[in-house]
C-alpha cells in the first residue's frame, strides 16, 4: 500500500515542526508527507518547507473540510492518514494504523489522542474527560473516527464525495463515519495507535472548544439521521456518574467538580442553540 500523511494547518507554526518530525520518525515510512496550509498568516508554510514534505497552499482560510478534500484530491497514495498540526504521532502510530488494513473490508481506521499537555486544571480536566478517543478498547465496527488521528482508504472517501465543506471547523470527522457507515464502509478504531495532543488551554478556550464540539455534533447527527438528543442524555450521565462522581469521591477534586457543572452548562446550551438552527 502506498501511504500519504496529511497536516491540515492553520497558523500552526508553534506545532508543525514537531507534528512533521514525529511524522517523518515513524516505524514504517510514510511513503508521502503532504502539509495542506489553509491560508496560515504566520510562518506554518516557511516551516514546512525545511523538511521533505510536500506543501499545499490554500490562497485564503476555506476551512477544515476543504483541507481534507485537498488531500484526497493531491494524494498520490491507496490510504490517506491525517494527524492534526497540534498533535506529535507516536513512532509506531502508522504502522498499528496499516496492520488493521490487511482486511479488505476496513475501509478506515483510527486512533487514540493523548492530552499531553498539562499545565493548569482546565487541561487536566480535559485530560480526563474530553480526550477525543472511544476508549481503551478495540472497536471492529468505529461509528466514526477521531480527526486528529484518522486514516481513510483513498477511494472509500471519494467513492461518498469526501468532506462535507459546510463543516468548516468541527464535526466533519463524525460526519464522514457516518456516511462511509451508511454506504457500507468499515471503520476500525484502535486504542494503540497514537498520537499526543499538544494544546494547552484556558478556560474560555475550553469553554469554545466544548460549545463547539456539541454544537456541530448536534447538526451533524440530525443530518445523518442519528439521534442527536442522546447527546443530552450523555451529558447528564456524565454530570451525575461518569465524571462528576470520579472527581468527587475518588479525585476528591472541587475545581474538577466546578468544572463538570461548567461544561455540562456548556454543552446544554449548545445542544439547545443547534436544535433551533436549519439544517
């Protein structure tokens, strides 16, 4: 199989020289290393252009989807793996990644985030509730795959018309699994395969982060004909046992606590504002 790797970056000039050296570190080659710069202000394209890798450059910022879609439309190889700028991959994260493709019948596999970067209580408390992952176990058939750690088989994307570009910033990852699910696709997700997030947050930084995040997975349910009010239902039950309880009686944590009741605000809110918004 011939493999690409694709960086989407947006101003990721703190990031991307890591996020490239991990990329060209790994086990097994990637056999192309693409950077798709989203109209970076800062110095994202200079960066790139020290290492073997291969630059795409979008004239003006057209979003997150339209950055994957570049990729598939630039990519030479058979998978496409996209690992996010702020993110530094594992040296074996490619290989566990390809070791699920020898069944023909997956058609995308992705992995595990780990938060790394801990410098105040919002990051840990991000660390322990907001990981983007499904777990520690091996799922054989992912509902989808997490964006910052996901790889695709080239022609299953553009088999379902790649991203959805109306998904400039969140959700597109969800939306994706989904539509490959309907069309018949397999999605493998395996916990050994990672990469460590690098973002650092504050709390109004976190508090747009988990807007966002519920806010589109709401549309992108309802567009796909899922449920999206169990998002309430997983909110409560993360406010009332899988979180808070942790925190109270194990952690034994008030600002972990404070922060529960925080985000579960957030998230209602969110939830409330996407089910009052037109598909």
């Amino acid at each position: 199989m011939h493999v690409t790797v694709a960086i989407p970056c947006y101003n990721g000039a703190p990031f991307l020289e890591t996020t490239i050296r991990s990329v060209l570190a790994q086990r097994r080659p990637a056999d192309e290393v693409l950077v798709v710069d989203d109209g970076s202000a800062d110095e994202s394209a200079a960066i790139a252009a020290k290492y073997p890798v291969r630059l795409i450059s979008h004239a003006t910022n057209q979003g997150l989807s339209a950055v994957r879609n570049s990729a598939i439309t630039e990519t030479a190889g058979d998978i496409l793996a996209f690992i996010d700028v702020d993110a530094s991959a594992d040296p074996v994260w490619l290989e566990k990644l390809l070791e699920s493709y020898t069944d023909r019948g997956v058609s995308g596999v992705g992995g595990a985030g780990i938060e790394s970067n801990i410098q105040n209580g919002v990051d840990r408390w991000r660390q322990l509730h907001a990981s983007q992952g499904h777990g520690n176990r091996l799922l054989d058939n992912a509902p989808y795959l997490f964006g910052l750690n996901m790889s695709f088989r080239v022609d299953a994307l553009r088999s379902v018309g790649g991203f959805d570009t109306n998904l400039r910033t969140n959700a597109e990852d969800m939306d994706i699994g989904y539509r490959l699910n309907d069309a018949g696709y397999r999605l493998v997700y395996r916990p050994d395969a990672l990469v460590y997030h690098q973002r650092h947050d504050d709390l109004e930084s976190m508090r747009r982060t988990i807007y966002r995040w519920y806010y589109w997975a709401f549309v992108v349910k309802r567009k796909n004909g899922r449920n999206p009010w169990t998002l309430v239902a997983g909110t409560l039950r993360r406010l009332v046992w899988t979180d808070t309880a942790p925190d109270i009686f194990v952690r034994q944590d008030r600002k972990l606590v404070k922060l529960d009741f925080q985000m579960a605000k957030i998230k209602l809110a969110a939830l409330w504002d996407a089910s009052r918004t037109a598909l």
